[in-house]
C-alpha cells in the first residue's frame, strides 16, 4: 500500500483586521475555531486600539500556528500616519486608482512612501511588542510600481525576518484569461517576487483569494478553486467579518464578508480542506 500523500500547509490569511469592531470579531471568532492561520492587521484603521490588538493576541496565542501580519496601507478613505505625505486627498490616502496611476507615471517620491510605511511597521511593533511574521498590502499596494521598492525596503530594515505576499497564482492558473483581475495580479506579482529575491526577502510560493467582491459569489464554490493545486506555504487571502456602522462608513465591501465567515465557520469547508489535501497546519 502507497503513503498517503502529505498535505500541503497553507496560510489562510483573513485581511483587514482594524478597520471595523465587527471584522475584528468576526477574524477572532474563526482563529478561535481553527478555520484561520494568519490575520493582516491595519495600523491605520479606526478598530485598533489596545483592547483589539490584546484581543487577537490572546487569540492567536490559543492557536497552534497563527501568524500575524501588517497590512500595508496606503489607499483612501484612510489617513497616513505620518505628517509630509503627499499626495493627499481631503486629507486621506488617494484611492487606489489614482495612487496606481501616479505609480505608472512616477508622480510621487518613493521616500515619501518609504517613511510612511516604516512608521506603520514602527508603530505595529510598538502595538504587539515585535516586528510582524509578514508584511502585505491593502488593495494589493505593495505590488505597485514605485512602491514595491519602498515597501521591500522598509521591510528590509525594520522586519527582516518576516515574508512578504506576492499574488501570483500556482504555475497551472498563471496566466488564464478569464479571471482579469488574478491576471493583473500575476503580472504585477512576477516582478515583485524578483525584486524580492534581489532583497533576499521570503515570499509566499502562490497565492489565491482574488475575486470580484462586487458580483456577490458563492464563496464555497470560489475556495474549492483557489485551494486547487495549491503548494506549500501558499497563502489564500479572504475577508471575513460581521457588518456594523464603522464598515460601513468605510469599504462597500459588506455582506460578502458575512457569506465569507459564515462558510468558513461551517462544516463544508473542513471537509473541503481534507478533500483537496490542504491543512491550516
């Protein structure tokens, strides 16, 4: 009789934690149940003060292998935290779009963003008492022309023991055309990763999670696809949490992660994980 085949050890990463009391809850509550590995913890969002960040430490420490992570941000409605940052819009982060466009055309100072995110790695360290276990972007930033060298710099300096997440697919989804927005990715991602390895940074082998947050999917039918062929110490980006007022205030990016927590919680997804042979470690 043949050996079963090991598993494959992937991080289960849930974004976002600080931006609403509801998310935060919502990633804690799957930590606490074992369906997450891994949560992203925005420095600059308005739920992260003491009691959050002490919340999720207690959690994780209850977790055998939970790792956390900063999650980079550099995108409105949120506001830096440090004082010269430009540009500005009514005082926020420009938005995604805006902030990609100057990236392309070199219309803002890498050093300027560098500053910027070493005070984000700063001030996580200062909330947690160490540096990150890894380092990504909200909305994908640190893949971004002009910051992708600011942010691995950064990490170089301030945590150059963490990872940090590409989002380019395993080698048989890399470069499908269906999926536009995991295409775009994968471009992006190819030279992040060897800018990375020039920095002698870590980064995940692949990466899943991309969707169309705006279509309303069934998330049970896209986790059976990004857990497909995935190696290990791929990571998979989700978004769970419960919808309150603060949320809403912030990201139309709303009921979809109640669907989200609702079936990581349920009992599809370990049979899943078991059926793909993938564990959360």
């Amino acid at each position: 009789m043949s050996a079963a085949a090991p598993l494959a050890r992937i991080w289960l990463c849930a974004d976002d934690y600080g931006i609403s009391p509801g998310v935060n809850r919502g990633i804690r509550d799957l930590i606490e149940r074992g369906r997450l590995n891994a949560a992203s913890v925005m420095v600059v969002g308005p739920a992260i003060g003491r009691e959050e960040v002490q919340a999720l430490e207690s959690t994780a420490r209850a977790s055998p292998r939970c790792a956390i992570g900063l999650h980079a941000t550099l995108t409105a409605p949120f506001r830096p935290l440090s004082m010269h940052f430009r540009p500005l819009d009514g005082g926020l982060f420009p938005p995604f779009a805006k902030l990609f466009r100057l990236g392309l055309l070199r219309r803002f100072d890498p050093e300027i963003v560098n500053a910027e995110l070493k005070l984000q790695l700063s001030t996580f360290s200062e909330m947690f008492g160490r540096a990150p276990d890894f380092v990504d972007g909200h909305q994908h930033v640190q893949l971004f022309p002009l910051v992708r060298d600011a942010f691995l710099d950064a990490v170089k300096e301030l945590a150059p023991t963490a990872w940090v997440r590409q989002a380019g697919r395993p080698g048989p989804f890399a470069g499908r055309l269906n999926a536009p927005k995991a295409l775009f990715l994968d471009a992006l991602s190819a030279q992040f990763r060897a800018r990375a390895a020039r920095a002698g940074i870590a980064v995940n082998p692949a990466f899943a999670g991309a969707y169309d947050f705006s279509r309303k999917p069934d998330f049970g039918r896209l986790m059976c696809e990004f857990l497909e062929g995935l190696p290990d110490q791929a990571v998979v980006m989700c978004h769970p949490g419960f919808v309150d007022d603060v949320l809403a205030s912030l990201d139309p990016f709303t009921d979809q992660r109640e669907r989200e927590h609702a079936y990581l919680a349920g009992e599809e997804f370990p049979a899943l994980l078991a059926e793909k042979q993938v564990t959360l470690g």
